[in-house]
C-alpha cells in the first residue's frame, strides 16, 4: 500500500534497505511498474551505514556543519553549494529524497536539536531552507522540510501538546515553512510527532491541507515523522499521505496495523477512498520524478573530496567571533599551549538521526598540527594519554546512542594541577580552552551545570589557564565547540578571545586552525541570542507541564521569541542576535529608502574601513509604528552578506522588501498598520549603523 512506507525493523535505519541506513522507503508496486523509492537523513550531510555486511567498499557521505552553523553564515551562495553537494552524495549513494532541511525555531537554546534547525527567526529560517532546497533539488533529488510544525522540544515530543495561538503561528513557528514552500517547492514535507492545539500535528487537517496545501499552494506529499500519530485513518483525512515508516503497531501498541485499519475504515464507511485516491497522486506525482523511477543508474562514487572543500567553505563562513581582546589574528610562530579534551574528542555535529558517518573529521588539534602551528607537544600528549585512560574506565567508557552513534559521556576537564598549568604558561605565548557540548535527538539540554552553565571542573580550569597566563601577560581564548547556546556572561572575562566555532562537521579543525591565523577572516553573525542567564529566556515553561512528564506546552510568549522578546521588553542579552566581529571593520553608508507600489526598495553601501579582506552580513530592521496591534521592537525584514571586500573596497546594497512582509497576523487575516515605518540596516541586532524612514498609509 502506498500510504504506507517501510522502514523496520532497523526502526530509524533499515539495514536490509536497498540503500543500508537509509530511514525508509516506500512500498514497491511491481505489477504496476512502480519502484520503491529510498528516504535518507539528514540535515548536516547524508545518513547512511558507511559500512555494509559482505562488502569491502566504504560509502561515507560528508559531514557538512550543522544547520546552526550553516544559518551563521546568512549566506545563501553557501546553502546553495552545500545543498547541491548533499544532493549529489544522495543520488549518487541510490536515496530519492533528502529527511532534510529541519525548520524548527529555537524556541529555548535547551532544545536537545536545535543544532539540526537554523534560527530563531523565521525569514533567516526561511531564506537559508529554500536556498539549500533548491541546491539538493538541482541535483534531481528531492527534500522533505520537517519537522511540521511547532515541535520545539524533545521531552516527550510524541505526546506532547504545543498550545500556540495563530498569530504565533503564522508568523514565527510556520512562516519559515511557507517561505521555504513558497520559494523552493521541496518534493515532500514531514509532519512532526507533537500535537498541535490538541491534534496530533500528523492529524491536522487545518495544518496539513488548509494552511499547507490551500494557503501556501504545496504541490508535494506529506509524511509522517517515524511512528507519529496514533490514527492511521484521521492521517489519511487530515492530508498526511504517506504513514512512515509502516507497520508501526509493532513497536506502539497503542497503534493498531495501518493497513489493516485503512481497509476496513474503507469497508465500514468510515474512510472515503477518494481520499486515499487524493493522497496517492500526491505521493505519485512526486515520485514519478526520482531517481529510482527514472531507472537512475547510480555510481556509489560521489565527488567526497569536493564536497570536503564545500564543507570547508561553509565552516569559514559560519565561525563567529564573540570577542576579541587583540588576540587574534595570531601570527604563525607563536607556540600554542591547547587545553581541554574536546581538542582530541571534537564534536563534529549533535547525535541521533542528525548525526553522519564521514570519512575522518579533523580534530582541533589536527587541525592546528595540520596547517603547521605550534601547538605544545607535551600539552597535547598529557591530554591524549588521560582520554585514553578515562574512557577505559566504566564511567566514562563510549556507548551507543539511539541511532548507533557513539555516546561520548563528558570528562571532567581540571585534571592539571596549579603547577602543571603554570608550566605551560612560562613557556608557551597563548592558551586556547575548547569548551565542547554535545546534544541529539530524543532528550532535551539541561540548564544546569555542565550543560548550559561551564561545569566546575571547567570553570576551574578556565580560571587556572587564565590566572597563569595573564601572570606572564600573556593571552586566553576560548573555543566554543558546541550547537546550541551556553551561558557566557559569568566567564567571558576570563578569556581575551572568544570563538564561536559551533560543530563545523568533518572538517572543524581545519576552519578553526584557518580562523586562528587569519586565513579566514570570520563573517559568521549568531542567528540566535546567546542570553546572559537561563532565567532571562521567554519561553519560561519549557518544556511544558508537569515539567517532570510534559503534556501540554503553552507558548505564553507569544510572538516574543528570541529577539523580540530581548529588545520589547528590554532584557540584555550576552550576544544579541546577528552579533559576530571580524579581523577588519566595516563602515555602512548613505541609506536611501523608497516606496514604490508594493515594495519598500532600500540601498546603502557597506565598505571594509579595516585593514584586511573580509565579508559583512548586512541587516535590515524594520520598527513597525504604534497601531491596533502588538508589536515586537523590530523584526529582522532582509539581510546581505557582501562579497570578500578588499581594505578601500565598498559594495553597493540593494533590497526589496514586500509590503505583505510587514504586516501582522490577528488572529484571522494579514494586517498592515499605517503609519511611519522606520528602517534600521546594521551590523547586528544592537549595532544599528544606519536608520531611515517610509509612511504607509
Ligand atoms: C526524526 C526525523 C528523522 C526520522 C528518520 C525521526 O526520529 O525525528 O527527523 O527524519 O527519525 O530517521
């Protein structure tokens, strides 16, 4: 039954799958020529088992930055090439449609996947999915925007009931959704596991086929996320086409068989078969175009060392640089003494069905010996010897994750004395600190120690490290290697330099060692708030009540999510949104503002003032006038990244901005408020360079 996939029994990779490690696939129909088509994740590079059983040849995919990372770039070229690199390692590995990009917002910086989503805002969620889209799609492979929609939490993200009104909605939680729709046509969209407004998101009929489908004109299918939804037959009726991955009762007695239900709900009269008519030429239609139905003859030899330049060039481009006390660039000789294990332990990308299987990632620490720096040998051979010893040991020993990923617990990292440190710090010119998180799938972050907040173990030997080495007036800085937010206002004064270097994919320690001696001249800008203190994030009641099993999540905030919420109500945050510095500066100028028929046309020019090449992520804010409805302060309406501008060089901007794009969902239809707008182009949320006005009346 078409309606139906298959995906057991690997439940999130089927090892007996025409493609091994593929999520799913969907029922062949040969008696009517119709082929199984293969469904592969994810959004940081194509999931597959590298290995298979019988067969010497390796089929690794690369190891892109996370989707955060890839948001922190603002540059859509980069979404592009990296879309069109995925999508060749998906056609050419034998997959049809791509288990990616994810949309969801970042609701709270503990969301366990925030790392697989882009933004919290949706046109920076938006705009970076339908560039991707349509870079995997150019490759004649499909994608499959999930996860559809407000699933924002793990804690149990199967039942758990999101209540959101719908001018949140519409305007935060699914308008990244229709903007990616709207642009890139994605072959396929995943519903999410969660209850929306209390219906299973996977059940929804105002959500699947009014919203997606009548309001946003999708031409593609739906599918469920792996064992959404408990009612085979509400999924087929609210618009939910394909149920994956099939024969879900097995593993949710809850759930009865889905092919059995679906016909005897057709045999009793509950379930009309125009319907299931209706949701098989949607699925059809989509896949009457893949690969798999073309007879597509793939090489399992996709171009893996091109692609690891594209993952190269999307890291350089993501890295944000948070602080920088004249430290960096660093000249090639200084000697480098490189503290915490996550030098030798980097994390490439957050676990669970986001994780992939790359051929090497490049450590910090390769990355560092590779491009020729002088990392501290006996440092780094101090550090290789107590991992090795401490992941022997029980406690810390690496396990399996829920998608066969290696489980990597955290090691406490003050295991140098006083004296030790004090060593390192006579000898070597700078310390570096990696402070590296891990999160995936299936659970949330904690907002505790360790997590969210520097462990005492860490803190400690922040503060031993800096304490030497300032001693000897010498510099700190840290290395943020993590995905999602953590807490950096208590610390940031410990360290000189901060560099947020996310999870850059397989090649991390090669963008991080290129960002430390100036090869690369950072350009990425957050694209979520890193706030002061936990207690300072909107979304208070995450991840709902009773907090210790969650049923319902109420989305109080409302539309204030992340910057709207920091700049309405006036709380400062640590790095606002679109905060990133770089090795030069940049000057913006002469902002023209015009009005004309349903646009607002703005230009100015942004020129490098600095003393090194560089690019700037040029944004433009719009302050709506007081009128009938709430307002946020400001909200992020179009952003630029300038090409590599030379000292002296300036690049004239261009934007055109939809007046629809201004107005306000209330709760019924789009309104636009008149009166005097105000145009705000800066450098990032709180650095507003430039400022103009427009009347609408
Ligand atoms: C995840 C999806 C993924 C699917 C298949 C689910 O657990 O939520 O994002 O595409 O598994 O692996």
């Amino acid at each position: 039954m078409l309606v139906v996939g298959v995906g057991m029994p690997g439940f999130f990779d089927n090892p007996h799958s025409r493609v091994p490690g593929a999520a799913g696939e969907t029922h062949p129909i040969p008696r009517l020529g119709i082929p199984s088509v293969v469904l592969a994740d994810g959004p940081a590079g194509l999931r597959i088992n590298p290995k298979r059983e019988g067969d010497e040849r390796s089929y690794h995919a690369t190891a892109f930055p996370v989707e955060t990372m890839l948001a922190s770039t603002w540059n859509r070229e980069v979404l592009r090439d990296v879309g069109r690199a995925v999508g060749e390692e998906v056609r050419e590995y034998g997959v049809d449609i791509l288990l990616a990009p994810a949309l969801n917002i970042h609701r709270n910086p503990l969301c366990g996947r925030n790392f697989e989503y882009y933004s919290e805002d949706p046109l920076l969620t938006g705009e970076m999915a339908a560039a991707f889209v349509k870079g995997v799609q150019s490759r004649g492979v499909g994608t499959c925007l999930k996860h559809f929609a407000a699933n924002n939490q793990e804690t149990n993200r199967m039942l758990v009931d999101t209540i959101v009104s719908e001018r949140a909605l519409r305007e935060i939680y699914l308008r990244g959704f229709e903007i990616a729709v709207r642009r890139s046509k994605p072959w396929a969209v995943m519903s999410a596991y969660n209850k929306l407004n209390g219906k299973y998101c996977s059940q929804n009929e105002w959500l699947l086929t009014k919203v997606l489908r009548a309001d946003w004109k999708f031409k593609g299918f739906v599918m469920t996320d792996w064992f959404a939804g408990v009612d085979p037959v509400e999924q087929m009726k609210a618009g939910n086409d394909m149920i994956m991955p099939g024969k879900t009762h097995q593993i949710n007695p809850n759930r009865k068989d889905e092919v059995e239900e679906i016909v005897s709900a057709v045999r009793e009269g509950r379930l009309n078969e125009d319907i299931l008519d209706r949701n098989v030429k949607n699925i059809l239609g989509v896949l009457v175009g893949s690969p798999s139905f073309e007879k597509y003859k793939y090489s399992d030899k996709p171009n893996l060392d091109a692609h690891a330049r594209v993952a190269y060039r999307a890291g350089a481009e993501g890295v944000v640089l948070l602080k920088n006390g004249g430290v960096l660039p660093l000249g090639k000789e200084a000697k480098i003494a490189l503290f915490g294990t996550g030098q030798v332990e980097t994390v490439k990308g957050g676990t669970g069905s986001g994780n992939t299987h790359p051929r090497y990632t490049v450590s910090i620490l390769e990355g560092m010996r590779k491009r020729g720096l002088r990392v501290d040998k006996e440092l780094a051979e101090v550090h290789v010897k107590y991992i090795d010893e401490m992941r022997a040991k029980e406690e810390y020993s690496i396990k399996e994750g829920m998608f066969g990923e290696p489980f990597v617990p955290r090691l406490p990292q003050d295991f140098l004395s006083e004296e030790e440190v004090e060593r390192f710090a006579e000898r070597d010119d700078v310390a570096f600190v990696v402070v590296s998180r891990i999160s995936g799938e299936g659970y949330d972050r904690s907002p505790e120690k360790g997590d969210f907040y520097l462990s005492d173990d860490e803190r400690n030997l922040l503060e031993r490290v800096s304490r030497a080495f300032r001693k000897h007036g010498k510099k700190v800085v840290v290395l943020m290697n993590i995905g999602s937010p953590i807490e950096v206002a208590s610390w940031r004064d410990l360290a000189d330099g901060i560099l947020l270097v996310w999870q850059a994919g397989q090649e991390t320690g090669t963008v991080v060692a290129d960002v430390i001696i100036g090869k690369i001249n950072p350009s990425g800008k957050l694209p979520t708030t890193f706030p002061k203190d936990y207690s300072d994030v909107p979304s208070w009641n995450f991840p709902g009540e009773p907090r210790d099993n969650p049923q319902k999540v109420i989305y109080d905030e409302g539309i204030y999510v992340g910057y709207r919420y920091y700049d309405t109500f006036g709380v400062e945050p640590a790095y606002e949104f679109g905060f990133g510095l770089s090795y030069t500066k940049f000057e913006y100028k002469n902002l023209e503002v015009s009005k004309t028929g349903k646009s607002i046309k703005i230009s100015f020019a942004v020129a490098n003032v600095g003393s090194l090449p560089g690019k700037e992520v040029a944004q433009v804010y719009i302050r709506a006038p007081k009128g009938a409805m709430d307002k946020p302060y400001q909200e992020l309406k179009g952003f630029h990244k300038t090409r590599l501008l030379n000292p002296g060089e300036a690049e004239e901007v261009e934007m055109e901005i939809g007046l629809k794009d201004l107005s306000s969902f209330d709760g019924k239809r789009w309104v636009l408020e008149d009166g005097e707008y105000e145009v705000r182009v800066g450098a990032s949320s709180r650095d507003i360079r430039l400022t103009g006005t427009f009347t609408l009346d």
